[in-house]
C-alpha cells in the first residue's frame, strides 16, 4: 500500500486507500476495517496525506515531516483523549510545531493516523518526481546536391574555350568592291576558248 494513495475523508473517521476516483465522488478502502464503498464528493471533501501541511514556528512543513519525526523518536504515544500528554509528547518529538495555531483536535488526528500508518506496514515517504528523459536531438547532414543549371554553364563556358573561332569568310567576300565581281561576270571573248574551223568541203573529182 502506497503512501501516495492514502486519504482522509471529511466527516468519516479514520484513513482510507484511494481505490478509483469518478467525476462524482470516489470508491475507498479503509485502513481500519477494510471495508470499501463509494463516497460522494458532494457530500464529502478529499485531503490526500501527501498534500497535508503543519503550522511550525518557522515555515510550513509537510505532515511527512512530522510523521517521520513521531517514527524515529523513542517516546511512548499519548492517550489520544489527554490533551496536556499530547502537547508535551509533541513539544519534545517536534519543538518547532506551532502548538498555538495547531489544535489540540489535530494532534489527535496525527496521533491516530501515525497507528493506522504503523499497522497497516505503509511506508511514510513523499512521492519521487518522475525523471525527465534527456532529449537526444539528431543531427542529420543534408546532402548538398550541385545545380543542374551551373553545371551546363561551366560546360558551355569550356566548349567555347575550346573551339577556334571561325574566320568570317563569308563576312569577306561580302565586303569585295562591286566593282571586282562586275569584272567576274564579264570576262573578254578573247578569253573563251577558240571555236573549231568548219570542215573543208571535199572537192568533186
């Protein structure tokens, strides 16, 4: 049985064990009787030991603290109905208690629930905080994939590099005077090959 589960009821004596909780109240099991049923939180307040605080001198203190100190002290439990046997059994167990805001009517109730604890073998400790699990972040490296188009801008750049540039021969023949060509086109007659004499007539015998 865990401390944690462990609850005081408004208006019913004793402790109880948590057993499920509803949206309209709570089923419980007592410590002293073992007895479960359903208590209605319309008519009942819940007050987990967990969240108890006691009044000292100083600052508030968990009932756990008060609780351990009643555990680990050597003194003989006082008879619950004896106001006086309670304030002196607690002024020695634990001076610092505020004896003037905590009532005589609380001292009795740690009393009884510190021997309820006790019989029931449950252990008087607070809760541990659940550990946070470190977050492993992973760092993926993204693989940086050249561009396509830089790629054939370099290769467009070396082809041109590469291949001579062509001598313009047409660009010159362009620019040729007129006059030239005109000399071309006309060549002298003289200059054509001589045509063939025509062929003797044989004479008449």
């Amino acid at each position: 049985m865990e401390y944690s589960k462990i609850i005081a009821v408004t208006g019913l004596p004793g402790l109880f064990e948590l057993l499920n909780s509803k949206a309209d109240g709570a089923i419980v099991r007592s410590l002293e009787d073992k007895s479960s049923k359903f208590v209605s939180s319309r008519i009942h307040n819940f007050s987990h030991l967990e969240s108890i605080e006691v009044f000292t001198v100083r600052e508030n203190v968990n009932l756990v603290d008060v609780l351990k100190a009643m555990e680990a002290s050597s003194e003989k439990l006082p008879d619950e109905k004896d106001a006086a046997a309670l304030k002196k059994y607690f002024s020695k167990v634990y001076p610092d208690l505020d004896q003037d805001r905590v009532y005589s009517s609380d001292l009795k109730k740690m009393v009884k629930w510190f021997s309820v604890l006790k019989s029931n073998n449950v252990e008087i400790k607070l809760t541990e905080p659940a550990e946070e699990e470190p977050v492993v972040e992973e760092i993926v490296e993204e693989k940086k994939e050249p561009a396509p188009k830089k790629k054939a801008a370099v290769k467009e750049e070396k082809e041109t590099e590469e291949k001579p540039a062509k001598k313009p021969v047409a660009k010159k023949a362009a620019e040729e005077p007129k006059e030239k060509k005109e000399a071309k086109k006309e060549k002298p007659e003289a200059e054509a090959k001589p045509k063939k004499a025509p062929a003797k007539k044989k004479s008449d015998k």
